[in-house]
C-alpha cells in the first residue's frame, strides 16, 4: 500500500513506548476481566471501527468574517486524498473519504479512485451542493435551491444532484448526501407548505436517480444561512421527508445541527426505531453549528449516542447500518491533526459503550432503578480505555502516539514547501 508517512518513522516511535503500553493494557485488561469482560474480543472491535474523513475538512475552514489559512494546506481534491491518507495512517480508524461536489469535481474519476485505491482508502457518502452560485451559473440559489419559487433553480439543483450520484457511481460510492440551506429571512417571505412541497417535488427527482443500492440521506440544520426558517430545519421535518421519499431515504444526523442541550441520542433512538437513521456528522457545538472538534466539549453526550448505536447493534435491530462521518471545520489548528484526534475520540466513544453491561442496564430499566442504571452508564464513561485504542493502532501498523508521530514526521512543513498557498483552493471558508 503507497503510504505518505514512512513506517520506520511509526516504528521507531512504537518502540520507545511498546513497553508502557504493554503495562497499561495488561492492567486494563485485569480491571475488565473483574467484570467479565474479554479485553481482546474489544480492542478486535476497536480495530474494526472506522469512520469517514470529510473532504472539505482537511482544508481550514474559517467563518463569514475571515480565514487564516495555515501552510501546506492542500489546495484541490487530489492533495486533500494525500492528507486523508496520513490521517488514516496516523489514527488507523479512517479507511474512507466523503467528498464533496463541485467542491472536488476532477475531469477522470477513475484516476482519483485509483489513487485512492493506492492508499487503502474509499469513498463514501458523496454530498452535493446547492447552497452556493457556482461560477457562471445560469440561475441563482439566493432564494432556495430544491425549493425555489423558479422552476430554472429548482432544475438545476435537481440535475446537479443527480451529477453527483454519477461522480459517486464511479468513485464506489453508495450514498448522497443532502444539505440545503433553503429557508427565508424574514416572517412572510416564504409560505411554509408550498417551499415544502417543492423541495418534496425536488427530491422525488433526485430519488428517482438513485441506484438500486444507494440510500440518500437528508441532513437537517436548525439555521444558517436562513435565518428566520430552514426548510428542512430538525429531525422532524427530515423524517417527513424521508418517510415520504421512500426506503431509501434516510436521514442524517448532524451533532451540531441542534439547539444547545438536545436530547441527541434520543432523536437517534427514534430513527432507529423506524429505521430511518442514515448517518452522522461528528463533530461538538457550543453555541450552534460550531463544527468544533469531537468530543472536545461534551464527550458525555458522544458516549450517550454511541450508547444509543451499540444498543442497536447489541440487539440486532433490523435495518440498522448507518454512516459514520465527521464534519468540521478548523481555524486555529491543523486540520489534520484535529481530524486524527476526532477520530480516536469518536472511536473512544464507540468502545466504551461496548463496555456497558446491557442486561444489567435493561434490569436497572426494569426496576425502575434510576441511580444504579445511570451508574452503568457513568461507571464506563469514567473509565480511561486509552490502551485499548491504542493496541488496536499498534496492531495494525499505526502509531501508539498518533500526533507524536505526525509532528515527528514533519508532515505539514514538507507539505509547505511543495503546496504554495492557492487563494482559490475549494471547499473552504464557509462552513
Ligand atoms: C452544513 C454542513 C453540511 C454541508 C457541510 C459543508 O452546515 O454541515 O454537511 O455539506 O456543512
Ligand atoms: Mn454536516
Ligand atoms: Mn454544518
């Protein structure tokens, strides 16, 4: 397999740390067999788990007010492929890309997925882009894409859609993803049910489009860029939609797509329950769609959701399979870097729900036992099962110390002096 980072840099690292590691993870292992618990059947689960790298993230993102590039960014979608390579070599949990269109756009697919082969690596969900005029673009998205009062915008946005289902077809893909930033600013402009009706109208387009086996997933957000209504503005909205399109539609979660204090993990029980959930996004909010990184501010809450997923999986619940993706947006570090450390973190999230004791949550449930259920949740979350994501990477060729090993790498310093700043560079600056 092509590797951007030289294994014996990897190697090397390990070695100077394969002895501690031995010694925390034996002592993990001795604490979880007290509870019956065999640390090997997890940490082969830890080194199954994998979640996609967004395409647009690996570039800084910046806000409406500006963007501080960093240096050896990569300015198009074969270089963002290079850094989702090291950052799947670093943290050994990220085997595929989403990409995003026209952001990503190249004149030979079957070259970019070569490569992309050449690295291990696949795609994923592809994602279109309605929320923005490209250049020269015959009808404008200002007041809606898929749901534009005009026929000539709605038109588009369909055909762009089905575009991105061919790039998909041919880069391996199995699902669309759909954002639309549809809504309106100010009470009155749109009428509610009639901009619902046309995006539904769109969709069914799009739906018709879609290949036997591709699922499409609607993504909700709250608000931005609309600011008084978003059509498709929260779980609800998007389960509408999604029942009304069909068995293949399905619905995404975006973590920062709430109000603050949402009860997250419950919407993602509902969808579960319908077999309606397609995807995520992860990422951490503070405020709205911050597009911070995992896990950075509320951890619990990953957990709880990840709670939610294995339960699924634990039970065996029918229909269940979604996509895992991050989606966010850097300004002050490397992306890189916070995409490594994302992943591990939502990895870490995954694990320690594996760890919940189900039968003794369902018999806590049963009795009406509040305290000793959230103790079974708490007790695990408490748990520091760092060794045991850290074996999986060792096992698999990837860094104990997966950041260590980047910086000892030099990666973004080689990359400064072969990427010179492109002030055009896509996908960037306003997510
Ligand atoms: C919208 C969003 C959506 C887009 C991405 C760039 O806020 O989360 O997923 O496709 O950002
Ligand atoms: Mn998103
Ligand atoms: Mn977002």
């Amino acid at each position: 397999m092509l590797r951007r980072i030289d294994a014996s840099v990897i190697n090397d690292e390990n070695e100077k740390l394969k002895s501690h590691l031995d010694a925390d993870y034996a002592a993990l292992a001795d604490k979880l067999a007290r509870d019956n618990i065999d640390i090997e059947t997890i940490t082969a689960k830890a080194g199954e788990f994998q979640v996609a790298v967004p395409s647009w993230g690996t570039g800084t993102g910046g806000t409406r007010f500006a963007r501080f590039p960093g240096t050896g960014e990569p300015r198009n979608i074969w270089e963002k492929l290079e850094d989702c390579a090291v950052i799947n070599e670093m943290s050994g949990c990220t085997d595929s890309v989403s990409p995003h269109f026209p952001w990503d756009v190249v004149s030979d697919f079957s070259e970019l997925k070569e490569k992309a082969d050449a690295y291990g690596l696949k795609w994923v969900s592809v994602n279109s882009n309605t929320f923005q005029d490209q250049k020269g673009q015959e009808y404008s998205y200002k007041y809606g894409s898929l749901s534009n009062t005009k026929k000539e915008s709605r038109d588009l946005a369909i055909q762009h859609n089905l575009d991105v289902i061919e790039y998909g077809k041919q880069l391996g893909a199995k699902s669309l993803t759909v954002w639309v930033g549809d809504g309106s600013n100010h009470p009155g402009q749109s009428h509610f049910q009639r901009a619902f009706e046309r995006y539904l109208a769109s969709m069914e387009e799009v739906y018709k489009g879609l290949p036997d086996d591709w699922e499409m997933h609607i993504e909700h957000k709250m608000f931005e860029p609309a600011f008084y209504s978003t059509i498709i503005q929260d779980w609800g909205s998007n389960l509408l939609a999604a029942m009304h399109l069909g068995p293949k539609c399905k619905s995404l979660v975006d973590l920062g797509h709430h109000a603050p204090n949402t009860n997250i993990e419950m919407i993602v029980s509902r969808l579960i329950q319908f077999k309606k959930l397609g995807g995520f996004h992860f990422n951490d909010s503070k405020y709205g769609d911050d597009d911070l990184d995992s896990g950075s501010l509320h951890p619990y809450q990953q957990f709880l959701i990840f709670n939610e997923l294995v339960d699924a999986e634990y039970r065996g619940q029918e229909g269940f399979g979604p996509a895992y993706m991050l989606d966010q947006s850097h300004n002050v570090t490397d992306p890189a870097e916070s995409l490594i450390n994302s992943a591990i973190e939502v990895q870490r999230s995954y694990v320690k729900a594996l760890l919940v004791n189900r039968e003794a949550l369902y018999g806590y449930q049963e009795d009406n036992d509040a305290l000793m259920a959230s103790l079974e949740l708490k007790n695990v979350f408490n748990l520091d099962i760092s060794p045991i994501l850290a074996m999986a990477r060792y096992r698999k060729g990837a860094p104990i110390n997966p950041l260590g090993v980047y910086r000892a790498a030099g990666y973004r310093e080689g990359m400064a002096k072969q990427r010179p700043q492109d002030p055009n560079a896509t996908g960037s600056g306003i997510v």
